[in-house]
C-alpha cells in the first residue's frame, strides 16, 4: 500500500502534482522540454512511473498543466507587481520583465518546440492556456494608443510581435549569454521605440 505524505489524500494528490511540475521545470532547464520523457519526470519527482501516469496520462496533458501553471504565476505577478495608475509605457515594461522572470523561475519551451511536441490539437489547447497573457499585453498596447503614447495600427498583431521577440529572448536567458537586467532593457526600449 502507498505511503500517504499528507494529512489527506486530497494534500498528498497537491503534493505529488507540484513535486512533478517542479521537476518538470528543473528538466526543462537543464535538457529541454522535447529530452524530457516521462520516465525522468518520474525519476526527477521521486515517483515511479506508474504513479506519474495516475496523475498525467501522457507528456501532452503534462506539459499542458506545467503551461498552465506558468500561465497563472505569470498573471498573478502582473496583477500583484504593476504599479498602480502607471503609464502604459511602465506598464508595458511591467510586462516584459515578468516575462523574461518568468521564464528563468519557470522555463519552459518556445512555440515551435511546444508544437512538434504536443502535436496540432494539444498545442490548440495550450494557446487558450497563454490567452489571458496575450489579452493583459492587447490591453496594455491598447491603453497607450488611446492615450497617443504609442502607435499601431494593428493592436493584436503588435502584440503578437512583442511575445515573439520576448520568446527570442529565452535561448540566451537560458544559456547565461543575458541576465534578465539585461534583456529586460534592451526589449523594453527596442519595443518602446518601435511603438512610439
């Protein structure tokens, strides 16, 4: 019978899933999401097998609730850490560093390797997992252009563009070759002279 680590089985299921989406994290950083096989997701977590696939039937549905999780830090920074009435610039650059924060405390994979992994219908699951942050940086490009602080014609493909360049930035935090200081300053003022 397996040893219960909690005072109910409910606080042993939370337990076991964060044990596993940490080591989810602390692999992905070091191998890279498409390396990583359930087998040392296991081995990582302290689990066997058997009960990692008790809780994520396969890397899919895995990687789908480590997106999620992600997802939900990233949102409760932004709403936690923005100043408040700040100006869309100071907002924006809100955004972008809890981007590149996020990335370095919870790596995870770039779009295209989401997609070779998950395959076509996982990875439409996972973009309504990211919807919320694309919707607060719509909002934030939205808010300077009403106020003529920033210029664009289109506000959702701008935004596009702004999460493709801060995901440009994941390989080099990744690797050490920037600090977050770094590429923080230099997205936010490319970005910034691009919209003004």
């Amino acid at each position: 019978m397996p040893r219960i680590s909690a005072a109910t089985i409910g606080e042993h299921r939370a337990q076991t899933q964060e044990r596993v989406l940490e080591a989810v994290a602390r692999l992905s950083r070091r191998q890279g999401i498409d390396a990583i096989s359930m087998t040392d997701v296991a081995a990582e977590a302290g689990i066997t097998r058997t009960v990692l696939y008790n809780y994520f039937p396969d890397k899919a549905s895995l990687l789908l609730s480590f997106t999620e999780r992600v997802t939900q830090y990233f949102v409760e920074s932004y709403a936690r850490d923005l100043p408040a009435g700040a100006s869309p610039s100071v907002r924006l650059g809100a955004f972008i560093r809890l981007q590149l924060t996020g990335l370095m405390a919870h790596p995870h994979p770039g779009a295209a390797d989401l997609s070779a992994t998950l395959g076509p219908d996982a990875y439409q699951q996972l973009a309504a997992h990211v919807a919320p942050m694309q919707r607060i940086l719509c909002e934030i490009i939205q808010s300077g252009v009403d106020s003529g602080e920033f210029q664009t014609s289109d506000v959702t493909a701008t935004a596009r563009i702004v999460l493709a360049i801060l995901g440009a930035e994941r390989l080099p935090l990744m690797d050490g070759s920037v600090t977050v200081d770094e590429a923080a300053e230099f997205v936010t003022g490319f970005i910034l002279r691009a919209l003004s």
